[in-house]
C-alpha cells in the first residue's frame, strides 16, 4: 500500500490528516483552501471521496461528512477515504450556489489550470481528490426553495454503479445521464464511479436527509469492505425501486400556492396538487399531475409565475402504492416519533 500524496501532502497507510488544498485568493490576499480529511486503513482497499457543497448553498452534505468522520466508531479498516465537505468555499462563506465569477461550479469540469475561477477550482478538485478514487459520492440539495426526496442519481446502465446505488439503500434510484461539464461526466472520464445523493432543499438543515445520507454512505463502505462488518439487523431489508423516467409539473397560472401533497406521497393521473390562487382568495386554476408517479421534489415558496417548475413526479413500473408505503417505512426507521 503505498504513500498518498495530495498537493505538497503525503498520507501514509493507517494515518489520518487533515489538510488545508490551496486554491486561490480573496481581495484582501487572504488564502482560500479545500478542507480536506483523510482516513486511511492500514490494510490495502478501495479509495473513495466523499464530496459536498459543489453547489455552496447545499448544506446537508457538509452536516452528513461532519457527523460521519466524528463518529467514534467510524474506522477505515481496508482502503481510503477522501472526505472534503466544502468544494465550493467561496460559495459557502457567500450562501450561494456559485462561484464568485458566477459560473456553476457543477457545470465547470475539468476545469484548467489557467482558466476561469470556477475552472480552475474544478481542475485542482478533479486532480487532486478524483483521479486517486475508484467511487465517489457527490452530495447534493434541491435548490433554493426547492425540496427533493432522499435519491440516488447514477448510471444505471452501469452494473457495479447500480449496485453501489441499491447498497446506498434509499427508496427511489433515478437513472440520470451525464450532463456536460458535471463532475459526474468527469470522473467517468477518469474511470471513477459516481453515485450522486440528492435530499433535502438548499440552505436548510434536513434530518431525515442527513440521517439517510450517512446510513446511505456506512452501508456502501461496509460493501466495498473497507469498515468492519455491522452485526445484521433484524428489520427487513427494503429494497429501492429505480424509476424508469422523471417530468416536472410547470405552474399554468401566477398567484398564490395552496399546496394539496407532500414528498413521498403517491400521484395519480389528473390528481390535483395544488389550487393557485389570486390575493382576493379566488382560485385561478389548480395543478394537476401529468402522469401517475411519486412526488420526488417540490417548490416550497408560495409564490408561482406561469410556467415556473412545481413539482417532480418519478414514474415506475412497480406498484406506486407500494412505493409509497416503502418511503414511509424508511422514514420511520430513520426518523423515531421521539426526534
């Protein structure tokens, strides 16, 4: 098992470390760095990362890493863990999404060495932390004011990444293709499999997201062997449903938003999600699905323009109802009547 080295770093076999991966600096020559937390086992195995805020306004993946590496009985038995909680920096210390030249960091791979900010911090993220991982997990949020069910977005096509996805071990898998430009693009480029975990809305501090994330992440280490293996539990395994597509239900009028369902809940054809009213209290017209399916995001402000994006039906093969139930179970595994 030979030495890791990370920018100037070098991390043996057995060792932890912390490191601060400079990127760039602010106007006031102050440097802005890439925390970064290794945990290596003393034995041979799998390198993965673990990656948040990509996107600087999404917060539940930066509480999932904090909790998982300071967890006592997080041990790294086999193999490397590469975790950096904040990719983005410059877009959490300002709340937002992007970077300061207003490019989507998530739409910037790979990125250069001497090319825009976003470019540039795409470049040392994709060297410097990617191209040492066989698997990464990117964690993300819905955007601003938008929610989204805890879900797995990978290639399914892909065997070994689809099973990673079922292992992760949350109710709904959406085959996603690549997007230009996305880390997830550029690290299939680099041979390293991606799963990407949605859950949660941006700037918000989920729980049950945040619970599901780190089981989700626990349950892939222990499969690739790199922890010790937990004792078997007792309640039933629920296996995830992969949704065979996803449409987005668009506002057909502006008012104000009475919303009728919830995440996880169980559509129906024609069923109405919610009545858009005027500031006089009329109804002005209702949303209504457009295919049978599970909600799987929603917009939360209640406030609509004509035409803006409302709600994230996934549809299936399998038994929605069944679906449905499912989600529920997980939830009340992950999240007692006591939290």
């Amino acid at each position: 098992m030979n030495t890791l080295r990370i920018g100037e770093f070098d991390i043996l076999p057995g060792e932890q470390k912390k490191i601060e991966l400079p990127v760039a600096k602010l106007y006031t020559d102050a440097n802005v760095s890439l925390p970064v937390h290794i945990i290596r086992g003393k034995k041979p195995g799998p390198t993965i990362f673990l990656s948040a805020a990509v996107h600087g306004d999404e917060l539940n993946g930066i509480e999932i890493i904090r909790r998982l590496i300071n967890q006592k009985k997080f041990k790294i038995v086999n193999g490397t863990v590469i975790a950096v909680p904040m990719v983005n920096v410059y877009g959490v210390v300002n709340q937002s999404r992007y970077m300061p030249d207003r490019r989507d960091l998530n739409r910037s791979f790979p990125g250069s060495a001497r090319g825009s900010l976003a470019g540039r911090v795409a470049h040392i993220f994709l060297n410097e932390i990617v191209k040492h991982c066989d698997y990464g997990i990117d964690l993300h949020t819905g955007a601003i004011h938008r929610s989204n069910l805890p879900q797995i977005r990978a290639n399914m096509s892909d065997a070994e990444t689809k099973e990673l996805a079922e292992v992760f071990g949350v109710p709904v898998l959406l085959n996603s293709n690549l997007v230009d430009g996305s880390l997830r693009e550029a690290a299939a480029k680099s041979q390293t499999k991606i799963l990407l975990y949605e859950a949660g809305e941006a700037l918000r501090f989920d729980e049950f997201s945040i619970r599901a994330g780190m089981k989700g992440i626990l349950n892939v280490l222990q499969h690739l062997g790199m922890t010790k293996k937990a004792a078997p539990s007792k309640r039933k395994k629920l296996a995830p449903f992969v949704a065979n597509g996803s449409q987005w239900v668009r506002a057909n009028a502006s008012g104000i938003v009475h919303n009728l369902v919830n995440l996880g809940d169980q559509m129906t054809k024609g069923q109405i999600l919610a009545e858009i009213g005027s500031p006089y209290g009329e109804v002005i017209d209702s949303v209504k699905a457009s295919r049978s399916g599970i909600l799987i995001g929603k917009q939360n402000i209640p406030l609509v323009q004509e035409g803006e994006a409302m709600f994230h039906i996934a549809y299936f093969s399998e038994d929605d109802e069944e679906i449905a139930e499912h989600i529920e179970n997980v939830q009340e595994q992950l999240l007692p009547e006591n939290v």
